[in-house]
C-alpha cells in the first residue's frame, strides 16, 4: 500500500538502496533453493497439499535464516569499519 503512495517500506521518498536489495537477494536464494529441494522426490508418500505445506513452510524458513544472516554479516561490517 505504501508502495502505491510513493513512499518506501520505511516512509522515505523513492529511495531504493543497497542494502534492502542484499537482503532481498539475502533471503530469497536460500529460501527458493529450499524449497526446490523439498520438491525433490521421496520414499514417503506426499498428498499435493501436503507438498505445498512442506514446501512453504521450507522455503519460508530458509528464506528467515538468509535474512537472519544478511542481517548479522550487516551488523559485523558495520562494526568492522567503524
């Protein structure tokens, strides 16, 4: 809804900086990637509803722990040059 005002996920005017993009990238390339594997056949029978369970609730996971990480590597750097 923000977005549709023209203001960012934090109210400011038309920026779109680095790091919003790092952690986009941060949290997506594992969480896709979990998913897709969780996609990958197994001996365990899987209803289809089931499989979209399991594969969103693995990506959704995969893709906190990216951010989780994005987020200290930030912090660490951060502190590091300062």
């Amino acid at each position: 809804m923000l977005r549709l005002l023209g203001q960012g996920w934090d109210g400011r005017e038309g920026e779109d900086t680095g790091a919003r993009r790092l952690f986009a990238f941060a949290g997506l390339t594992p969480g896709i990637f979990a998913a897709a594997v969780s996609l990958t056949p197994s001996l365990m029978p899987r209803t289809a509803l089931f499989q979209g369970v399991v594969a969103g609730l693995a990506g959704g996971a995969a893709y906190c722990v990216g951010l989780l990480v994005a987020h200290v590597a930030h912090q660490y750097v951060a502190l590091a040059i300062v």
